[in-house]
C-alpha cells in the first residue's frame, strides 16, 4: 500500500533496537480516516474467502481489525495479554513473546467466542519475528478454527517472521514490507 509507505517515511521515526515509532498515527494517536483505508484495503485482499472472525491481540492491532471488521461485516475477538477478571476459567491461552517489550505474556481468548465452525483472518499492527501471530495460530488450533491468513499493516521484512509463515504455506499480506531500516533509511519491499 503506497499510500501507508508514504506516511511511514513522512511520520515514522527509526528508533534503536529495530523500533519502528510509528504512534503518531497507529498505535497511540490514530489517523482514523487513513486506518479505515488501512481496513477497506485488507477486507479488499480477504474478499470472497470465507471470512466469518478476525482476531487479534491487545492493544494495537484492534484498531486495524476494528476498521477491517467494518467492511467485512464480521465481528473481532481480540486476544487478551493476561487474564482479567472479567473472563471465565474456560480459555484458550498461548504464551507470547513480545518483540518490543522483551517480555512474555500469555494471549488469551475466552472458548465461546472461537470454535471449530469459524474460518478467521488474523489481523496485527506490527510482524517482527512472528512471535503475536504465532500465539494467535496457536490458539486458532486448540478451538480447531480455521486460519485464512494474516493481515499486517508494517511488516519489518529483515527480521523474518513473514517469509517464515509464508514458507509453512500460511497466507501472510502485508500493507507495507520495510526490507532495511536504519536511522537514516528505510526501503521497502516491491
């Protein structure tokens, strides 16, 4: 998607550690009008497959989903990191190690809101090294849920987590794919 390359390279700052700092208008300030194109563009990818879930994990991805979910016309369930009070002892739990935080959490997803009879697309703001979506596979597996595939909206291309997934047979779309980032640069993938 040009248009998010664009504003990756207009509004994004490269920070040390492989951190892309893109809050101003994904994850802490949303550009709402640009996220819904962001939506209307992976429902457009996801178009006759089937789809009747999207999941994704808190908190960044439910905006993107949020926006997908609106022109798709199927609801969101978005894995929890850590159990709340608020959910039943009936669970799907898979442990999630966090790129950005460098910690490890436990994703989960309450079992009446995933079954067998769902066919989902997997939606996240950010795939590093797969570590979110792999969690989210997991728990796609103990419901017996079918995967369609995985919208990203930034993929980092050099840390490989997408070309893993894709080279197990698993649908990865990706909005944007940054194959090198310096403070200096990116370059994305054509």
């Amino acid at each position: 998607m040009t248009a998010l390359e664009e504003k990756i390279l207009k509004e994004g700052t490269v920070l040390p550690g492989d951190i892309l700092k893109v809050d101003c208008f994904l994850n802490h300030q949303i550009d709402v009008s640009f996220l819904l194109d962001m939506g209307r563009e992976i429902a457009r990818l996801y178009e006759n497959q089937g789809v009747n879930k999207i999941l994704t994990i808190e908190t960044s991805g439910i905006p993107i989903a949020f926006a997908a979910a609106q022109f798709m016309n199927v609801p969101v369930v978005f894995a929890k990191k850590n159990k709340h009070g608020n959910i039943s002892d009936q669970v799907y739990s898979s442990k999630v190690e966090s790129f950005t935080r460098k910690n490890v959490y436990d994703a989960i997803v309450s079992k009446e809101y995933l079954s067998k009879t769902d066919r989902v697309l997997v939606i996240d703001d950010f795939l590093a090294k797969g570590n979110a979506l792999n969690g989210l596979m997991d728990i796609l597996n103990q419901a017996g849920a079918e995967l369609v595939g995985c919208a990203i909206a930034i993929e980092k291309g050099f840390q490989g987590g997408g070309d893993e997934l894709r080279a197990k047979g698993i649908r990865v779309d990706s909005l944007a794919i940054i194959d090198s980032m310096t403070d200096c640069s990116l370059t994305f993938r054509k």
